[in-house]
C-alpha cells in the first residue's frame, strides 16, 4: 500500500495524492461517500423536485403531442385535468382553448374564458377571446355587449389596442360597429386618415369602391408599410373589373386638383397595362415634374413600354428624355432603349445614327463597344449585309480590346464567316475564342457551331460525335434541342446519303439566309420515296413559310404533318404553332384554347409545356367575370 501510494505521489503531486486515497479509501470500504450537507447545486436541485410538477409537466408534454397529432379530444381532457389542480396555469388555460375551440365546444370555451376573466378583470384580450366565442355560438348580441364593454376600458391613446379590436370586429361580423368606432376615435383623436386601411378594406367588402379607393388614398403620402399596403389596395381596385370604374374616376379627380406623384405613377402603369398610352405618358410625365424625379419614373415608364414591346411608345419616351436632360445618369440607357425600338421598328437607318451618337457622346468604352456592336448586329442581321457587319466587329475588337462588346463581337465574327460559307476562316476564329474565359452558354455557342459546319460539310460521322459530346457537356444548354434534332436525323436517314446530302444542304442553305434554296431543298425531301425525313422537311417548310409571314403555307404544312404523319416527333410543335397562329384571330381563340389544353393533356414532356400552361393562364384571365 506505502508503495503505491509513493508511485502516485511521483506521478500526480500531492494535492492529487489526497484525492486518490480517499478514491482507495472509498473502495477499499465497498461503498463511496457522500456528504449529505453539499452545496452542489445539482444535488440540491435533485433533492428538492416535486414529483407532483413533474407529473404535470409529463401531462403537458402528452397533450401537446396529442395535438400535434389533431387529437384534440384526447387533449382536452389531458388538459381538462391539470385545469382542475391548477387553473391559473396559463399554458394549460391556452392550450385547453385551442382545444375547445377546435372541437367547436363553444359553451365550455366560453365558461372557461369568463372564469379567466374574473381573474384577471382588465385583460381586453381575454375578453375578445369571449366575443369571439360567443359570435362562435351565434350569440350576436351578448358579443356586441362584450365589444362595447371592451371599447369603454380602453384609453383614445392606446391605438395598438384599437387596432386589435377593429381587426376583431370585421374578423367575426361587425363591420359596421368597426365603422362607428373609427369615426369616433377619429374625431376624438383630430386624425381622419386614422385606421384607413381598415376602413378601405370594411368600404371594398361593402362594395362601395369610391368611398373605399378615398381612404386608401390617404395613407399614400406616408413612407411606412402603410402607403405600400395602400398602393397595392388601389392597384387592386383598379385591376378588378367591377371596381375598376368607380376607382378610376375618384383618382383622376384627385390628380387633376392635388399633385402627388405616386398617384401619377400608379395612374400611368393602369394606363399603360390597357395599352392606353396618351394618358400612360401624360401622368409619367406629370410625376417626373412633381416629384423631383430627375428622370427616373420617366426610365421606369420606358423600361416598361420596352418590356411590352411598344415600339413607338418607347420611340417617343426616349426623345422627350433626350430633349429634356441634357446630362443626366438616365441618358446612357435611355440612348441604348431608344436605338433598340427603332431598330425593332424596321427603321435601321435612324438606329445606327443613334448608336452613332452613342460613340461620340457617351465617354464610357463599353457603351461605344456595345454601340458600335449593336451596328455590326443591324448589317449582318436585319439589313443581312454581312460584309459591313464583320467590319463593325473588327472595329470594336481593334478599338476596345475589352468588356462585353468586345467579347460579343468575337463571337458574332465567326458567325458571319458561317453565313458566308467561309467555313475555315470561322473555324480559326472559333478555336480562338477555345482558349478564353467565357460563361457556359458561349462555349456551347462554339461548339454547335463547330459541329454544324461539320454537317455542312457532309462529315456525318464526326458532327456525330460533337452533337454527342455537346449533349453530354451541356445537358440543360440552349442549342441542346437543335443538336438531338440533327442527331435524329442522321440516325434515321443512315445509309441513304441522298436523303442526307438533301437535308444538310436545306439547313445550310437556312443558316445562310438562302430561303429559295432551302425551300426547293425539303419540298425534295417530301417527295422523295424514301419518306423517313419527310415529317422533318414538312417542319421545316412551315417554320420558313412562317418566316415570310406566309401563314396559310404555314397551317397547309401543318395539316399534311398531321394527316401523314400522326405519330412524328415534329406533330406537337407544329400543333403548338397552330394554335400560336389561331390565338391572333379573335375569332380562333376558343379553338387555340382547346389546342393549348389538348396539348398539356398529350404531350406534357415537351419543351413547350411551361410557355403553353402561361397562354393558357392569361386566356383565362382575359376571361370576363361569370
């Protein structure tokens, strides 16, 4: 023993030497002591705890995990119980209204809230419990007692309490009583726009519009929550047909005599949303004056007609920005939106004149990059001069070797070279851009290319491959439609190069821009005896028809596809296309309609699904109330 108390002693000191002989002692003696005076406080919390609570606390738990499983009768006599042994235990009160109140026993619920009431006399929210309860139990009158009762312990200043109440009011059918008491508070207090959202939305139930959109009004000048709140009512108003009237007639009478400028803006978008521009224009206008927008709600109103695709409302925005701000930060994009609508607008000579503009006055070098790309755009694409195009993109890669101008005009090269069949030049310049650091839609953009020259070319085994690769690298990519689309085709025409050596001349002839070639292309194909791409070519043709705003061509090749070939791929787009063409005849729409939803119901896999379930969405919305 000596001999192991001096080994503990070398390895552990002597404080530690004390411990571990009590530690043998305690052994040693087969049991370990305790003093019965600690003054661990978790061994004293141990010695006092109740197991009475402890039991309540058990019942607790149970009851709420009876009512997290919608066991409410369980739960209720769970809690009825520990109501019995303990009924100013709060939890256990709340908990057994819930349950009362979700097993409709309205009598026992309100037996229990009075009882809590004459606890605690001054609590108002037990007694809105209570009237709740009682309109709960078709006891109109005896709750009309309890709210006014309620009403006369509350102080004017306490509005929170107020609010409270009036919420609880038009909640359990007393909208007008709520009514009554904000006009006295109101009057009591000298504010009239007191509760107003309240008010508003008492007025809308009560379909009394006018009255509803004045109150609403009010609370427009505020820079609280409240004003957003209020903007959106009367934009509601104005939206929903049967209110739309009576809202539109107090507001505009308001705007002629008061200036506010989110009345002006909320004027012009409902305007503008009914494609009514004059006024649309006239009250964005009036609410850059009042104000002191510097321009930015007449930005917001041209972002808006662009994103409508109003061409000539855009047109007309942008001057009267550009006569009226000399220098202003609204210019640069005002400039870039108004060449973009005039160029939309077929009129391509007055846009390049404004990106002209753009690079004299602008000083930044990405907007002159961007405008002087947006140029190459307009020769190679819309004027298809191809030439001029490629000169503007050698003068933006030479001029600004930076910023995204610079990155579009690189790749909008090669894309000109395709168009000219110059097909080496476009290679060179693709395997270039291989070697830069571009986003993954651009890199897909290159490698179609490069595998579409490759079909151009008729080397189908190698275009194959890279249509193949392209699928597998960019699985969610934009060109990955048109790549299984050419895969299909050199798999189900494999063998016969006649058919193949047709089909690759058609997309080329496409690609560049060759409608007469392309055409005489896949009308051969349809004849052809060999039929297997004949669904194809009739795809194609009604997409180039189409092109040339050749409608009737369009439907001619739809019905064929549908009548020939019943079970092709191509069938639902051009289903789809048909109802496209329909839905622009008011008097096709219900046809289009039915085509929308046979549609969903037959090919819900297809890639149009989403845009087809959104026309359908605005048909009905478009639809007049019953």
């Amino acid at each position: 023993m000596i001999e192991l108390i001096s080994s503990y002693a070398k390895l552990f000191g002597t404080r530690l030497l004390l411990v571990s002989l009590l530690a043998l002692m305690g052994v040693a003696n087969g049991r370990t002591e305790v003093n019965e005076k600690s003054d661990d406080p978790i061994i004293l919390q141990r010695q006092k705890k109740n197991p009475q609570d402890e039991r309540q606390r058990q019942q607790l738990s149970l009851a709420r995990k009876l009512m997290d499983s919608k066991n409410w009768q369980g739960a209720a006599a769970v809690l009825e119980t520990l109501y019995e042994t303990n009924p100013t235990h709060g939890v256990v009160v709340n908990q057994l209204m819930k349950c009362l109140d979700q097993l409709k026993q309205y009598p026992k619920a309100v037996d229990l809230v009075r009882r809590q009431i004459q606890r605690q006399s001054n609590n108002f929210h037990l007694r809105l419990r209570l009237a709740e309860y009682l309109v709960k139990q078709d006891s109109l009158d005896a709750a009309l007692g309890v709210y006014n009762k309620i009403i006369g312990m509350v102080p004017n200043n306490s509005i929170g309490s107020y609010q409270s109440i009036v919420n609880n009011m038009v909640l359990f059918g007393f909208p007008d009583r709520a009514v009554e008491l904000i006009d006295s508070l109101r009057l009591a207090l000298s504010d009239s726009r007191l509760f107003a959202l309240q008010k508003g939305g008492i007025l809308e139930q009560k379909r009394e519009y006018a009255e509803a959109t004045l109150e609403f009004y009010h609370l427009l000048g505020d820079t609280a929550r409240s004003a957003i709140n209020a903007e959106m009512k009367i934009v509601s108003l104005l939206d929903f047909p049967v209110s739309s009237e009576a809202a539109l007639e107090v507001l505009t009478e308001i705007a002629d005599q008061t200036p506010n400028h989110k009345l002006y803006k909320i004027l012009s978008d409902f305007y503008l949303k009914k494609q009514q521009f004059e006024p649309a224009f006239e009250y964005a206008v009036r609410r850059d004056s009042s104000g002191n927008q510097k321009g930015i709600g007449l930005l917001t109103f041209l972002r808006n007609c662009r994103e409508r695709e109003l061409n000539d409302e855009t047109i007309r925005m942008s001057r009267y920005i550009l006569d009226k701000y000399e220098s202003s930060p609204i210019l640069p994009e005002t400039y870039f939106i108004y060449a973009e609508a005039l160029a939309n607008a077929a009129r391509y000579d007055e846009a390049i004149n404004i990106y002209d503009t753009i690079v004299a006055v602008l000083p930044r070098a990405q907007d002159k990059a961007s405008a002087l790309f947006e140029i190459g755009q307009i020769y190679s694409n819309q004027l298809d001069d191809c030439p001029k195009g490629l000169k503007m993109y050698d003068s933006v890669i030479s001029t600004f070797p930076a910023g995204v101008g610079y990155v579009d005009a690189l790749l909008a090269r090669p894309d000109c070279y395709i168009r000219l069949g110059e097909y080496e030049q476009a290679r060179k310049d693709f395997a270039l851009l291989r070697h830069r650091h571009l986003d993954e839609n651009r890199k897909e953009e290159i490698e179609y290319n490069l595998a579409l020259m490759d079909f151009f070319e008729k080397k189908f085994d190698s275009c194959r491959v890279a249509f193949r690769k392209l699928m597998i690298d960019f699985p969610m990519g934009y060109f990955v439609n048109d790549a299984l689309r050419l895969l299909m085709v050199i798999n189900e025409a494999e063998g016969d190069n006649d058919l193949l050596y047709l089909y690759s001349s058609a997309e080329m002839f496409k690609k560049r821009r060759m409608p007469d070639s392309t055409k005489n292309r896949y009308e051969a194909l349809t004849r052809s005896i060999n039929r297997v791409l004949a669904d194809n070519a009739l795809f194609g043709l009604m997409n180039l028809s189409l092109e040339e705003a050749d409608t009737t061509s369009t439907l001619n090749s739809i019905e064929k596809l549908a009548e020939e070939f019943p079970d092709s791929y191509y069938l639902p787009y051009g289903l789809k296309l048909r109802a496209d063409i329909w839905l622009l005849n008011e008097a096709k729409k219900p046809e289009a309609t039915r085509e929308y939803r046979s549609l969903l119901e037959n090919y819900p896999d297809y890639p149009f699904v989403s845009k087809v379930r959104e026309i359908l969405r605005k048909l009905e919305a478009a639809q007049p109330v019953g």
